[in-house]
C-alpha cells in the first residue's frame, strides 16, 4: 500500500488528480499540468515534496566520510551551504543524486530521492562502518514543501520575521520560525526558478502549507502536482534519477562534470572509475529540438542512417518554449550542436537536431537546482 503525506487530504480537497509515485500518494495536477507550470515561471507556486529522503551524518568525522561519500568536495563547503553532487558506485554509475546541507563538520542532513530513500540510507549507513559517526534517516518524520516562482520570496516573507533576502542561492537556515511554526528553509529547488524549500515536522505542515496559501492569494499562487515538477526541472536542465543518469549511467557521461571533483586529492567511492571515463566517455547526453511531427518521449530510440546511436531520457512539448524538446543519451561520436538524428517516433523516423540542453537560455533564465 503507497505512503501517504500529512498533506494528503488537503490535495484531495483541493481537487488533487492523486496517483502513486515512488511508493507515495501525490497529485499528479490540481487544474492543468500547463495552467501549474506557467504559474511557477511567472508568479509561484507550491509542492508537496514530503516524499523525499532525508538523512543524517553526525559525528566527529562527519565531513571525512561525507566527503568519502559523495563525489564533490565538501571540504570546501561553508556552514550552513547547500551542496548538489552524486553518491556513486565503486564502478562509478550512480546510486543516487541528491542535496547536502553543512551545519558544521560534525553535522550534516542529506536530502535523496524518494524512490531510492531507503536503498540510499542502507548504503550510506555500509559504507559508515569505519568512520566515527551516527547515520539516521529522518524520512518519515520530515515533511516538506517547494514554494517556487519569481514571487516566492515575496509570499513567503510575509509569514517570517526572518530576513529572507538574506538566505541566497544555495544557503540555508534553520530554526525560522514560519506560520508559527518551527522550519529549515532553504534557497534550493527543482524548478530552474528562484524559490525555497521549507522542512518541518508532519504534524506543523498542513499549518504552514494552509498559511502560504492563503499568503499567495494575491498573487494567484497555485498548487502544483508532479506533472508541472517534471516539466519544469527538464526545461531547466536539471536531471531525473533512472532518466538522466542511474545505475547504469555515471555522471560524466550524464553531462555533470561540473559536480564531480577530480581535481581533489579526496579518494571518493568511485573516483578512480569516473576518472577513466573522464578520458574516454563513450556516451553523452544532448539536448535536442524535433523537427517534425510527434512528441519524443523518455525510452524512444535514436537512430542515424538506420542505426541505433541511444535513446531519449526526457521529451515534452514545452509549456515555456512551445517546442518538441528532449534529451537523449547518445553514442558520443554524434554529438555536435546543429547535427541532426531520427527518434523513433512510434516506430517512425522523425527528424530531430541537437541543441543546447540549457533550453531556457533562450528566454533568460539563469537560476538552477
């Protein structure tokens, strides 16, 4: 039987189209996936994302085995930043993508997938064993909301005497108190918006989502389901576990050089295989724009004079851009801006030509997970 969050009945009351997701009850829409969509690049809008992981690293070596974890450098990383970055496989495939938030060196909380939540914890505590620190998944008694869009500071300031201004890309602060209650936020989400992710216990959720919804009434804030969260985070380039990278796809190939450090002396978990395929990727992922008929959809082939060169990982008419956009997984030898391929639309060739995964760099946006 799915999970459901303590925000269940307020989606159901609010008119929710409720499926399943990652073992979690979640609406998919409340009115439409594209009404949803354009509220968050124009105005904001709120997600239920209580279906999450969470989990804890405490202990006097904390940052030792974190920075062991994962595959960026955390000894760089301030207090109280936020960190994207990948935990991989000794093979360097990807076990998971997620967030790294630094309290201190002896506190961190790690934010995973809610599908791999509990493969991810069950890996993080195996690997714990020769370091001096306690790990704790914190996922069923952690709830949390993404209020996202270019008015999100602006709803949510209402509700705090916290300056959140003050709270910048990529930082956090916890102990605010929101709506009356007591939260961490974050200036992180998944959206390719400004905007803020807000986590506190299940019973003073429905308290705080109630309040930003009402806060937001001026500015037609929307609840969204995760038909908008999928679309949004494409069109920003920002990746999906088991589409853009997974266990059978690393990150170098994925596109994510940027957030794997092989410049570090740090021997992370995989490190020495990432590095290899550093020198010889055999696969990227492209963006890319369809030129005839038909919408690209995750899974279709890639085709070039008959032969098959790799597959889409994401495809979506976009809401935004009105284009037939998607990425794909591709042989690297095809890789180039302005080349051209077939997707197996249906089981027909249908014209595409690589362009810039950055899609929204055509109207402006800079903001990113």
């Amino acid at each position: 039987m799915a999970n459901k969050t303590p925000l269940y009945d307020s989606h159901v009351a609010l008119g929710g189209n409720m499926t399943e997701y990652a073992g979690w009850l979640l609406p998919v829409e409340y009115t439409s996936l594209k009404d949803e969509h354009k509220a968050v690049r124009e105005r904001v809008g709120m997600f239920d994302v209580s279906h999450m992981g969470e989990i804890w690293v405490n202990g006097a070596e904390a940052e030792k085995f974190v920075n062991y974890l994962v595959t960026n450098d955390i000894i760089r990383q301030n207090d109280g930043q936020v960190q994207y970055t990948f935990m991989c496989e000794p093979n360097g495939f990807v076990v998971d993508d997620l967030l790294v938030y630094k309290y201190n060196a002896e506190k961190y909380y790690l934010v995973v997938n809610a599908a791999n939540a509990d493969k991810d914890f069950e890996w993080i505590k195996e690997q714990s064993k020769s370091f001096n620190v306690e790990v704790k998944n914190a996922s069923l008694e952690t709830a949390e909301i993404a209020v996202q869009g270019p008015e999100a500071e602006k709803v949510l300031q209402k509700l705090t005497d916290e300056d959140l201004s003050k709270i910048t890309f990529f930082t956090f602060k916890d102990n605010v108190i929101l709506a009356g209650k007591k939260v961490m936020i974050s200036r992180t989400g998944y959206t390719g918006e400004d905007g803020f992710e807000v986590y506190t216990d299940n019973d003073s959720i429905k308290d705080v989502w109630n309040a930003v919804l009402e806060a937001g009434k001026d500015v037609d804030l929307r609840p969204c389901g995760l038909g908008c969260r999928d679309t949004l985070r494409f069109e920003a380039s920002l990746p999906l576990y088991g589409q853009e990278m997974g266990p059978d796809i690393n990150p170098i190939e994925a596109g994510f050089k940027f957030f794997v450090d092989l410049k570090t002396e740090n021997d992370y978990i995989g490190r020495k295989a990432l590095e290899e395929y550093a020198k010889d990727p055999k696969r990227i992922l492209v963006g890319f724009e369809l030129k005839g008929k038909g919408i690209p959809r995750e899974g279709y082939e890639i085709e070039k004079d008959g032969k098959k060169i790799g597959h889409v990982t994401t495809g979506y008419l976009s809401p935004t851009l009105g284009t037939r956009i998607g990425n794909a997984l591709i042989d690297i030898e095809y890789k180039g801006i302005g080349k051209t391929f077939d997707v197996m639309v249906r089981n027909k060739p249908v014209e595409a030509e690589i362009i810039s995964k950055k899609f929204l760099e055509k109207r402006g946006d800079r903001h990113a997970r």
